[in-house]
C-alpha cells in the first residue's frame, strides 16, 4: 500500500511498552497472579505474585498493550481498518494535512 501510494513510512518501537499499559481487570476479581520466575528465592512453597503491570512474556500482556494503544489512537480520532483492529487510520483534515495509516504489531509501530 505505501509503495503504490508513494508514501513515507517510519517505524516505531515503544519503549518499555509493557510497562506502560494500563492494567487490564482479567481472572478471579480482576486480578492476575504469577509465579516466581527461575532463580527468585521463596520464603515458603506456594508463593505467587500478583501482577501490577503487564510484564514482557507474560501471554496476556501482548493483549494488555494492543487495548492501551486502541484506547489512545480512538482518542486521537483514529478508527481501526475493516476487520483489521491492529491498523488505525486518521483522514486528512482538522488536526493533521494528511491521512495518517499506523500499523501496530505487539509493541511495534508502522506509520504512513
């Protein structure tokens, strides 16, 4: 799309983009436990730890972040593509002189 269009594509990488998303409410009462990670030493057998943030490898925190980025670009009138709830779109107009494409992939950014 970008070749045919003849448009400039930049790419993006989010910083510490986990850590950044907001807490999403999921499992009992809306909240998430985790056990110790290899070489964490444990008081007592049967600890677990309850997420506060999103956490890199985590398999809900790729979920975690895509809802954070969706609520942001909705704000900034973005709307999603078709089917497609991971590429943004914004028309030219009001805010930005031309139409802006963002396409996310976990924490990383296209934008035509």
């Amino acid at each position: 799309m970008a070749a045919a269009e003849n448009l400039h594509l930049h790419s993006v990488d989010l910083t510490q983009a986990f850590i950044q998303a907001d807490r999403i409410p999921e499992g009992p009462n809306g909240r998430v436990f985790i056990t110790p990670p290899p070489g964490c030493e444990e008081d007592e057998e049967g600890v677990v730890y309850e997420m506060l943030r999103p956490l890199y490898g985590v398999p809900s925190s790729a979920s975690m972040l895509h809802l954070t980025v969706a609520k942001w670009m909705k704000e900034q009138g973005f709307q999603t593509v078709g089917f497609e709830d991971s590429v943004w779109l914004h028309p030219a107009g009001g805010r930005y002189r031309a139409r802006i494409t963002v396409s996310a992939h976990i924490d990383d950014l296209l934008i035509a």
